[in-house]
C-alpha cells in the first residue's frame, strides 16, 4: 500500500480531509464514542463536556499511552475541539463535520503546527484518519510503515513554502 498525501498547511493550521458515505450523525460516533475510537485511535476516559479533562489512550503506538485532554467545544455532531494538557507537546486539534450531497466531510485541524514538527504530524494524521476510514468499513487497519517515513518529504515540503 502506499497511500497519497492529502493535508495542507491553511497558514499554520494542518489540515486534512476526510469524505464518508454516511450521515453526519454517524460519522460524530465514530470521533466522540469511545467504543468507536479505540477501533482506530484509542478509547478515552472521562466525563464528556465542554471545560472537562479526559484521557485518551493511544491504541496503536508504542507503549500505548495515557494522553490528557481538556474539552474546549463540542457542538455535536458538528464540530469537536480537544486541547493537550500536562504534555511536553501542546496541541488544539478541531474535528468539523458538514452536510455533502453524498454524506458528509470531516475537516481535521491540527491549530499552530510547530513547522519543524509538520513532517512527523502529517503522516501520522493521515494513518489515524485512513484508520477512522478503515474501522468505518471494517477494512484492516493501515500499517504505519505505510505513511511514515514515506510521506515525511511531502509535509516537511509544505513547511518550507
């Protein structure tokens, strides 16, 4: 497999889309039910709302660790916005679901990349939300292998321009 780069930088936001034959309301389970995100992502702990601290777990990486999540929005279904906490690495990632004439788009944003990091990040969004897809059609997850270090000259590119 050797799937193609898709994000782009929207002035130092990352952004990469996703498209689903499916409803709005659907696609929502499959970013905020932690039943369905441990299917692609990792399942999380906590209570639910808008102010309050959740974890996560990262399923699919090594070690599988704990990561700590405050809830900046959630206007379901459209629209998710988690901040890092207590992390060496800070980041706001914003999830924005839309209506299509064929079902529905996801808009993944990664908020203020640090550019030296873009070429690490983008590939590792693309396997996460190529999993998202994966686990909606219950297709094998993707490999890391695939993305990274492969599509890394494609996002350390962006960074540069």
């Amino acid at each position: 497999m050797n799937p193609q780069p898709t994000g782009r930088l929207r002035g130092k936001d990352l952004v990469l889309t996703r498209r689903f034959r499916a409803s709005v309301e659907d696609v929502w389970t499959s970013i905020t039910d932690s039943n369905s995100t441990a299917r692609w992502f990792g399942a999380w702990e906590g209570k639910p709302g808008v102010g309050n601290e959740i974890r996560v777990q990262m399923a699919f990486e090594e070690g599988k660790p704990w990561l700590s999540k405050k809830i900046e929005a959630c206007e379901a279904p459209h629209r998710l916005v988690l901040c890092s906490i207590n992390s060496p690495y800070v980041s706001k990632l914003e999830l924005l679901l839309k209506t299509t004439n064929e079902g529905c788009e996801l808009e993944f944003i990664q908020h203020a990349i640090d550019p030296k990091m873009v070429g690490d990040m983008g590939p590792g969004w693309e396997y996460y939300l190529d999993a998202l897809v994966a686990s909606r059609d219950n297709a094998p997850h993707p490999s890391f292998s695939d993305y990274h270090p492969g599509q890394k000259p494609y996002y350390a590119g962006l960074a540069a321009e």
